[in-house]
C-alpha cells in the first residue's frame, strides 16, 4: 500500500470523482452518436469495446477502448497531481467500479479490461505495457477478447511488484479479482468452448 499521507476528506473526494470519470459509458454514447442502436439490446448486452465491435463499426469499437481506458488513467492522474499517490489509487479502483457499476445505468456497466488497462498505465506504465501485451497476446493466441482481459488481470500484480511498483500490490489484487468476477460468465464459456470469438456478432 502506498504511505496514506491525504485526509479521509480528501481520499473520499477523489473516490467520487473517480467513480463519477468510471461511469462515462463512452461506448454506449458513441453508439448513439452514429447511429449503432443501444448497445445494451445487441450482442452480450456489454458497454464495452468488444460488443461495439460486434456492431461492425471499427472505428467506432476502437474510439470506445481508447476513451474507457483514458477514464481511468485521467482519474489517476488527475487525482496524483492534486493530492498524491493514495488518492491516486482510490481514484483508480473507483474509475473502475464506476466503469463496471455505474449509477446511471442502474449499475449494469462494462467488465471494465480497457478501464484497468488505463488505470494500469497511468500507475506503474512499465507494469501498464507488460499489461497490454499479455492482453494482445491472449487476445491473438485464442482469438477471444475474454482470454486477453484474464490473461492481462493475471499478471498485472505480477508486474507490478517485479517492475518495482509493490506499493500498488493490494491495488492490483482487486482489480484482477474485479475483472475476473466481471468475466465469470465468459470463464464458463471459454471452459464449456462456447466463448465467441473476436469480430462475432453474436454473444
């Protein structure tokens, strides 16, 4: 854990403004936007970059994994540069339950890997890097989006301690279990071999 050094106050403002950045359902609103239809009605239902795609539009998938994970590395940021690293990683796993559980939506949100990633990058971005690749390789080796997201949430903490970063250890114990329990469903697909793979239209 890093050296608690900001009030309870402050640790707590950083938490709400982070959930409040997590909760921006950028794929949802893109969706909108250009006319895709309401993503919560096609595919899996999910608001993430991997169901956008499942709409056809690329561009549209790819604008939606840059922003969800830009909303967890400006939380973290943001909140490093005003009040330090323990709020930092508040504002961390707060952007990443607001991405998974988002009050507008009645808390049905994404499984929140584009979100981790970012909040990854913007902690430790060495251990952020070893991240992304561990995701491209599961992603590309399987050719399923599920595989990427557990095989990037079961190193994370890994990467962390080994790049030096071991003040985020219990940080990056609870996001990987945030994304595994968020993947639950796609774990007993991927064990039942029913898991789709990337570009399928259909869950």
């Amino acid at each position: 854990m890093p050296i608690i050094d900001s009030s309870l106050a402050v640790l707590s403002l950083w938490g709400v403004l982070g959930y409040l950045i997590g909760s921006i359902a950028f794929g949802l609103l893109l969706a909108r936007a250009m006319n895709l239809g309401d993503l919560r009605t096609i595919g899996s239902g999910n608001i993430g970059a991997t169901n956008v795609l499942r709409t056809g539009n690329k561009t549209a998938a790819a604008l939606t994994l840059v922003l969800d994970g830009a909303k967890g590395a400006v939380a973290v940021l943001l909140a490093r540069f005003f009040a330090g690293e323990d709020a930092a990683q508040v504002a961390g796993l707060a952007a990443m339950i607001g991405h998974c559980y988002p009050v507008w939506l009645k808390f049905k949100g994404g499984k929140g890997v584009a979100t981790f990633l970012g909040v990854i990058l913007a902690l430790a971005w060495p251990a952020g890097l070893a991240c992304c690749l561990a995701w491209l390789i599961g992603a590309l080796v399987t050719r399923i989006s599920s595989m990427g997201a557990i095989a990037a949430a079961s190193t994370s903490t890994i990467f962390l301690v080994i790049l030096g970063y071991g003040s985020a250890f219990f940080l990056g114990v609870i996001l990987t279990l945030l994304i595994f329990w968020r993947h639950r469903e796609n774990i007993k697909r991927i064990r039942a071999g029913t898991e789709p793979k990337i570009g399928a239209k259909k869950a």
